[in-house]
C-alpha cells in the first residue's frame, strides 16, 4: 500500500448560489442571509491530477481535495461512495437500447446515496465541535444521519413523516438516535427541526439549508466520470425530492472542466423524475398547476417534498443542461420496479425504478431516443421498502 501525503482541502469559501456572496468556511453556515439561498463551496483549482486517484482509496473520500473537511482527521467514514456503475443488459436488449447504464447507490452504507452527503456533514459537524444534529426526513437522511453520527460520538435527532414505513424509524433508533414523528410531510418536520435547532443549539441538516451534504453528493459526479473514463453519458436520469444530487452532480461536472478533467464538449441532459403525488418541479417547467401532495400516495417516499428549498438551483440544472422534467405515477413505478428486480436481479428503489419508468415515457414521446447513452441513478436499496411492495 502507498501512503499518501495529506492534502490540504481546496475549499476557499462559501458563496450565495444566487448573488455570489463571500462567506467564511471554518465557522458553521447555514444559507445565505443576503438572498435565504444555498451556500455553494467554492475551490481553488490546485495540483490535483485525475491521475493522481488511482492509488487513493476505494471510497468517495479519493476526491478530497475537493471536499471541504479542512482537516481529513476529523473525517468520518463508512466506507461510502465508488458504488458499482452497471449495464442494464437484459432491458437493454429487450426494449432496445444501445447504452443503458446505472449507477446504484444501493451499496453505500445505510442503504442510500445519503450516506454521501452526510459523510461529509458529520465529519464537519465533527470538525466544528459541534455536539448535537438535527435533521428533518423523509426515511433514508435520517437512517445515514444516525449511523454517522453514532460513528461520530454525536448525538442524533430525527425527525420524520409518521408515515414512513416502519424500517426507516428501527434504523434511526437502532443507531441510537432520538426520533420524533410527525404527522405530515417533509416541510411540517422542517419546523420542528428548527426549533430544535435553536433550543438546544443542534445543526440542523436539513436539505440545502447548509453547505456540506451538497459536497458529500456531488461526488457522485466525479464517480460517474471516473467510472466511464471521462466520457460522460449524454442522459443522466435521477429521482427528484429536494435535488441534492442532482445540483451536485452539475457542480461537479463544472469543477471538473475546471481542472481539466473532463472537456466541456456537451454536457449530459439533465433529467428530473418526480411522482405524479408530489411534482412541484414538473410544474414549475410545465407551468401547469399539479394537485396537492398526497401525504401517502407514493412509495417513493424519498421524492415527496413538495416545496424543495433548492427549486431555483434544480431549474439552473435543468436550463443549462437542456434537460427535462418529467412525473411517472404509482403503476408505472411499480411495474418498473418489478421489471428490474426480476429482469436484472437488482434492488432498485421505488425512488430508483423511477427513472427507468421515466425513461420509457420521454421515448415514447420522442424526448430522448434509443442510441443515446443513458444513465439511471438508483439513490437507494429496494431491500428497505420489501414491507410495503404489494403482490
Ligand atoms: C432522498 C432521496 C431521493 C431524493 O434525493 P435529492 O437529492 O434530495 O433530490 C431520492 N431517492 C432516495 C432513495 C432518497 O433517499
């Protein structure tokens, strides 16, 4: 084994998404006062060589450079991140396509693609000596939230919808969080975390409201470039709750053009799939008015929230990218999930499957088309919903 040196972060500040506002990295941040926007961290573009991440480690952790831990000691690891990126054959072949790919975050540790994103956070959290996180869910954040900081020494506190389904609350309990339920969807747990937040002075995590899980997720950008060898696919379909991944996937294609990792020939379209319960993206791109959340309609409990904090940064996405937005309802997500279980032998997400029964609309509507190079995100493992698959 080499030894590596220990880099510096490349992290320089923080910057509001949507004036570009200065703010400091070694104190804790939230979002911008200036416009209540995200906090974006911005980099110096230093000596880092693509070349220089084939003798680092099998985690998300290789690209720290471009992570803002200032100091890897604080780092708190599960071994998240390099997560298989895979060919769909058998759909492939059977509904004709040329390149149909996916990469499924159902292996990092707790299961979801949260891991990532709060990798990252504890191991600020930690770095800030900061002794309690609080966080509003919708199942999986607050599963990765609990294990971290159990790993951490930190004290965690949930805070989720009542009606989510049952493995999602033993989780959080089991790593020894506290956990609160309530009744409603993300937004209603968002106002207790707050008070928490403020009462017992926790960081509270919640989606795009601080800077750090953004990084943790958009590494997922640098995986998927590295895993194709700098060749990125020209689709990348990914399922839309507050957007998290789907902005730090961009961001990190732009740092990478940066550094002279990857060409800014054409970048990939970026697709957002929602549920047709809860789709406030899709209508804000449509211009057509959606119903209500229906606070049970969807299995795809990661996807319900219904007035995500990041929605001008996801429209950015989908602008810059010329991509699409596109809602699939609770049939088409179920039949997909069966489709890839039993075709594929993967355990895909309700979340997960619904990229592929969004890819199977936007080709029927002669959106995207058969020769192109798709790639599918599955954030999470079908294993943690078993109880609620009917038939
Ligand atoms: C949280 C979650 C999503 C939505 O992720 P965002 O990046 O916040 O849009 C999708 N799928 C699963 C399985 C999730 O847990």
């Amino acid at each position: 084994m080499i030894s590596m040196p220990v880099t510096e972060s490349f992290a320089t500040n923080l910057s509001c998404a949507k004036c570009g506002t200065a703010y400091p990295i070694d104190k804790i941040q939230y979002f911008s006062t200036c416009c209540e926007q995200p906090l974006l961290v911005e980099y110096r573009y230093g000596s880092l060589n693509k070349a220089d991440l084939a003798f680092r480690e099998n985690t998300m952790w290789r690209y720290h450079e471009m992570l803002p831990l200032l100091d890897l000691s604080y780092k708190v690891s599960l071994g998240e991140g390099m997560t298989p990126l895979l060919p769909l054959t058998n759909l492939a072949s059977q509904f004709g396509f040329e390149h149909l790919l996916v990469k499924d975050e159902g292996l990092n540790p707790t299961g979801s693609f949260k891991a990532r994103g709060i990798s990252v956070a504890v191991s600020k959290a930690k770095e800030l000596g900061i002794a309690e996180c609080v966080i509003p869910t919708a199942g999986n954040a607050g599963g990765a939230l609990s294990a971290y900081c159990a790993a951490a020494n930190i004290k965690a506190t949930v805070i989720m919808p009542v009606n989510t389904p049952e493995i999602f609350k033993q989780e959080c309990k089991y790593f020894g969080a506290e956990l609160f339920l309530v009744d409603g969807l993300i937004d209603k747990c968002g106002q207790l975390a707050s008070k928490i937040q403020f009462e017992n002075e926790a960081f509270n995590m919640a989606t795009l409201k601080e800077p750090y899980r953004l990084e943790g997720k958009k590494t997922m950008g640098y995986e998927i470039a590295e895993q194709l060898n700098w060749q990125l696919p020209d689709i990348i379909v990914y399922p839309t709750g507050g957007g998290t991944g789907l902005i730090g996937i961009w961001k990190a294609f732009h740092e990478m053009i940066n550094m002279g990792w990857i060409k800014n020939k054409k970048l990939p379209k970026m697709v957002v799939v929602q549920s047709t319960s809860c789709r406030p993206m899709v209508d804000l791109i449509t211009g057509i008015n959606g119903t209500l959340p229906d606070e049970s309609a969807s299995i795809a409990n990661g996807l319900m929230v219904p007035n995500p904090f990041g929605k001008d940064l996801i429209l950015k996405v989908i602008e810059e990218s010329h991509g699409l937005a596109v809602a699939v309802n609770e049939e088409q997500i179920f039949k997909s999930v069966k489709e890839i279980w039993n075709q594929e032998g993967m355990a895909f997400s309700p979340e997960g499957a619904a990229t592929w029964a969004a890819v199977k609309i936007l080709i029927e509507e002669e959106k995207i088309d058969r020769e192109e190079k798709i790639l599918l995100l599955n954030t999470g493992s079908g294993y943690k919903y078993l109880e609620n698959f009917i038939d």
